[in-house]
C-alpha cells in the first residue's frame, strides 16, 4: 500500500509538472510569435531558477545563501528590532522569513507570536524543570548521535507507545511540555554543534519508528495530544526540521497521515519520507554506521551491547496501572459536586484579599473533558468571559482520564473566576467535582473553602466562593464541535 501511494504521488507530480511545462511552452511561443524575445529569455531564465531550487530544496532540505536575502533580512530586523536579542542572528531571522515565505508582516507576528509563547510558558527555564517520571520511563524517544552533516539523530519508537496509559498517568499538558523540552534540548546540541563544527548547524533528523503501532494509537485523546503538539511545533521551531524519516508504516498509515496532514505547513511535508520495513539503507545514506544504533541498521550499540541502545533512547512500553491518577476518596469529601449543562459555564467567584496569594485548584470530571481558565474581574458584577482579564488562559482538559490540579499566583488583591466552561458541547451535560483554595502569602493554613461548607476542622470559612452557571458565551480557546474526549 505505501509503494501504491507513492506511486501515485509520483503520478501526480508528474502531471502536474506536464501541466506547468505546458503553459509556460504557450507563453514562450505567444511571445516568440509578436517578437517579445526579452520576455522568453527572463520566463526561461526564471523557470530554470525556480526549477533548480526546488530540486535543491527537496534533495538536500534547508540549503540557502543567506547573502541572497541580505535586504529582506534587514527590513525583517528593523521591523522587530525591539524584541530581538543579541544571540538573534540573521540565519535565525531567515528563519522565520521562510515559514512565511518572505512576507514580511507574516513573519513579523509569527515571531512576536513566538517570543510572548516563549515569555508566558517560561521556555528558556524549560530544561530545569522536572519531568513526571512516568514521563521519563516511558515516553519513547532519545537522540543516538549525529548525521554526516553534523545534524542531531532523533529516534522516536512511537509504536511502542502506551497513550491510556500515559494520558492516565500524567496530564496531557505534562506530555506536550516533554515534546516541548525534548525540542529545547535539541537547540542546545545544534548550538554545540555549530561551535564544534566551525559551521552552522539548525536542522535535524527525526526517525519515528512505527513497529507495534496499531488501532489503539488511534485513541482520540492520544491524536488530540499529537496535534496540539505539532501546532505548537509547526508556530515555534519553524525550518528546524531537516528529514522526517518514518518506518515500519502499517497498512493503515494512511488513516493516521490524513489526521495530521492538513496542520502540516508544505515545506514540513516535503520532508516526510515514507518506508515499510525496507528502511535500512536510505537511513545510511545520510547517517554514519557508529552513530545509529544496531537495531535501526547502523553499528552503535550501549556499554552492555544492547542494540537498541536503551541508555540514550526511552524505548516506551506499556505503563503500570500503578502509577495511574485518581483522587483519594477521604480528599473527595471536602469537593463540591456540580452538574454544568450542555452549552453552559460554571464560573467560580474567588476573593482573593491578599496581593501575592495563590488560587489552587483541584478537579475531575465524569466521562468527558471541561475547558479550564482563571479570570480577574474588572467590575464587582457577574462578566463574561470575554469582559475579564485572564490570568489562566482558558483550554480544554482530559480531566476524566486525570484529575487536574494546580495553582497561579496573582499580583492584586480582588475577585477574581475560576471558570469551567462547557460552551462548546451542544449535546452533553458534564459533572464536575472541584475544590478551590486560597493560600495567602506566608500562611500555612488554607482559609479558603466553597460557599456554605466547612473545613477540616469543622471551622466556618471566611472566603465565600459562589458558584454560578453561565450560559451563552464560551472561550474562542475552548470552543469546538462537541465536548466529547473518549476513546473512538
């Protein structure tokens, strides 16, 4: 099936360069015929030049002069200027000058897009961060070396992956937050590179081996996660990409690539090669025998002589229902229980008194998934989403498969929503359970609780926390056709 597939965009492609060669031969003979011999040399001279760069382009990946855009580089540069820093150099700014093929204005939000992202989500302190370990144990993936460019070899086992298991096992924010690491980690071994090398190395090579991929990966939750993913990789690591090389492809392959194909920019998609289990050889073309591991077809093996070389590459596997999420049932007596109907918000009022305190949140929901955001009120009445400032931004959660729990600090005292929003399932009431808390700067006891309970130690609490729905408006980060999250 993958050789007919080919076959067939092989066809295609020569049709369609019939086709291109057949009106550029009407225009060179129109123009021949009324003596416009200066028009045929510049359509020939101009087609010849797109012709080869193509070629270039598909043969060897990302291989430009940069000299040839010195002008737009500096119009690039004057134009974000006050957000550069000195490290940005003009191979960086071509960058995203090819994301957006040279369109000035494009490239310019791309990259201011990208350096809030980096701000808000605290990238440049990603790799200090700590990963769950059943993240680290079982999430396949690891770099084995290098190819003969210099370029990092990523080998990413992905048909060994567990994805109930995982999305079980840890939130899906975690997961995306590793692909997110493993990208930043990449980043500093091409800069190491490029000191080491005397040359400038930005690009690399990705395996993913499919072997033991099956229906089970199919999981919607699990696709949902993956293309989350490659939206946030396609917006923030534009032309880093070298070749993407996947192996073992089942028949069904192509079910897959059509859930991912439209997210994927042309030029990440020219760089996709596609092979059964006949792999071996094209992957030696570019990658020297010592730097892939035996089990991948190359010489490298661990101290030990595993040929998988599982030191350096998480090999995946199914995870141990142990290390599966749920919420205590004693911690459970202390949440509120609500029921948010289809096409409807739960908004949950937090006074917070204190400058410097942290809102902390708890919740699991029954079946199917809830979008989550925190807002800050600007006027002391019930508002829209849209009419608050938000603190969180809002986004939808797996939290029927685990329980989501964390918290955010805020500058100012005020009233501040905690909102769960179910705007966007027209057929589907949801049952959350939650708990909100309040911890004050420097105050080990929580005094905040939900309205009308009372804490652990029978006290009343002094933070009201109503509770309200909401119908009508939902979040443009949460909306969708249904708020279903299961399995297909």
């Amino acid at each position: 099936m993958i050789l007919k597939t080919a076959s067939c965009f092989v066809i295609l492609e020569i049709e369609y360069l019939k086709k291109i060669y057949s009106v550029v031969g009407w225009i060179i003979h129109t123009c021949i015929c009324k003596n416009n011999i200066n028009i045929v040399i510049c359509i020939v001279g101009n087609f010849i030049k797109m012709y080869s760069t193509n070629l270039c382009y598909q043969t060897t990946g990302y291989h430009f002069n940069i000299a040839d855009y010195t002008d737009c580089i500096l119009q690039f540069r004057e134009s974000v200027k006050d957000v550069l820093e000195p490290e940005h150099d003009d191979h960086y700014l071509l960058r995203w000058l090819r994301a957006r093929n040279f369109d000035l204005k494009k490239s310019e939000d791309m990259l201011r897009k990208h350096l809030i992202w980096r701000k808000e989500e605290d990238i440049d302190n990603i790799l200090r961060q700590n990963t769950p370990d059943v993240i680290e144990n079982y999430y396949p993936g690891g770099h084995c070396g290098f190819d003969k460019d210099g370029s990092p070899v990523w080998i990413d086992p992905i048909g060994n992956i567990d994805p109930k298991g995982l999305l079980r096992s840890a939130k899906k924010k975690d997961v995306i937050y590793k692909e997110i690491k493993n990208a930043e980690y990449v980043q500093q071994l091409m800069k190491l590179q490029t000191k080491k090398l005397g040359k400038r190395v930005d690009q690399i090579i990705i395996i993913y081996d499919l072997e033991n991929f099956g229906m089970k990966h199919l999981w919607k939750p699990g696709i949902d996660a993956v293309i989350q993913f490659l939206l946030i990789f396609e917006d923030n690591f534009p032309e880093h990409l070298k070749t993407c090389f996947v192996i073992n492809a089942p028949r069904f392959f192509p079910v897959v690539y059509k859930l991912i194909r439209p997210i994927l920019s042309e030029d990440t998609v020219n760089k996709i090669r596609i092979f059964g289990t006949n792999y071996k050889s094209e992957l030696l073309k570019c990658i020297d025998a010592d730097q892939l591991p035996v089990y991948w077809g190359g010489s490298l093996t661990d101290k030990d002589g595993d040929p998988k070389c599982s030191s350096k590459i998480t090999l995946g596997g199914e995870i141990p229902k142990e290390y599966y999420l749920k919420i205590a049932s004693e911690e459970m007596e202390n949440f509120t229980t609500v029921n948010v109907k289809r096409g409807s918000s739960l908004q949950v009022d937090v006074d917070v008194k204190t400058a410097g305190s942290c809102i902390r949140w708890q919740f699991t929901t029954e079946g199917y998934d809830l979008g989550f955001g925190v807002y800050k009120k600007t006027k002391d009445e019930k508002q829209h989403a849209g009419k608050m400032i938000p603190v969180v931004h809002s986004e939808r959660v797996d939290s029927h498969l685990v329980p989501e729990d964390g918290s955010v600090a805020v500058k100012e005292a005020g009233a501040y929503v905690v909102r769960f929003d179910n705007t966007y399932s027209y057929i589907r009431s949801k049952t959350i359970s939650y708990l909100i808390e309040v911890l004050e700067p420097e105050v080990e006891e929580v005094n905040a609780h939900t309205y009308d309970k009372t804490n652990a130690k029978g006290d009343k609490s002094d933070l009201c926390i109503d509770s309200t729905l909401d119908v009508g408006e939902g979040d443009p980060e949460t909306k969708g056709a249904d708020g279903q999250s299961t399995g297909m």
